[in-house]
C-alpha cells in the first residue's frame, strides 16, 4: 500500500506564488520519477512537471520559466514552487508517482488563482 499526501494549495492573486508538496509512504521501495499534473474543468489531465530519480526535469511548455519541480529522496516527497501564477493555471493539481512499474496518484489539490 502506498499513500501520496498533498497539501500547499489555494487560493492566489495572479502574479502569486504557491508552494506544493507530496510525500510518498508505505510500500515503496523504488521511486523512479516524481511529477505533478494538473486537470481544470472541462479539460483533459495534463503533465505539468516531472522529475527523475536521476535528477532530469521537464515541464509543459506553458510553465517553463515560472514552475520549478524539486524532490527530496530521503523523505520520499517532490515539491513544485509555482510562481508568476496566472489565471489559466487554475486546477486540480495532482500528484504523481512512478516506482517499481506502477503508478500511483495523490488525491489532489486545487490551485485557483484570481485575475
């Protein structure tokens, strides 16, 4: 069993910052890559950003120069410092997963950021 806890959403002013976070525990011994994706109303589920257990990142063109995507090994938890938010980056941001062949996700966070 292997449980992704969330937490660091809101709501902010355009411009803003926010700080996501996401801890992996429980019967996971292997993490290959840790990432966020994002689904806003109406649209499909999209890759944000994705980090490997190598260190290599990538990012949706349309968050490259604002979101950073980081993760801390020893605690089992990847991180996304989101800044310069604008209004289209409202959504469910969810957590995401890769290790030992399978793919695990987080329950969300919702992300609104006002105009």
């Amino acid at each position: 069993q292997v449980q992704l806890v969330e937490s660091g959403g809101g709501l902010v002013q355009a411009g803003g910052s926010l700080r996501l976070s996401c801890a992996a525990s429980g019967s996971i011994f292997r993490i290959d890559a840790m990432g966020w994706y994002r689904q806003a109303p109406g649209k499909q589920r999209e890759l944000v950003a994705v980090i490997r257990s190598g260190g290599s990142t990538n990012y949706a063109d349309s968050v490259k120069g604002r979101f950073t995507i980081s993760r801390d090994n020893a605690k089992n938890t990847v991180y996304l410092q989101m800044n310069s938010l604008k209004p289209e980056d409202t959504a469910v941001y969810y957590c995401n997963v890769l290790g030992m062949g399978r793919v695990y996700w987080g329950q969300g966070t919702q992300v609104t950021v006002s105009s």
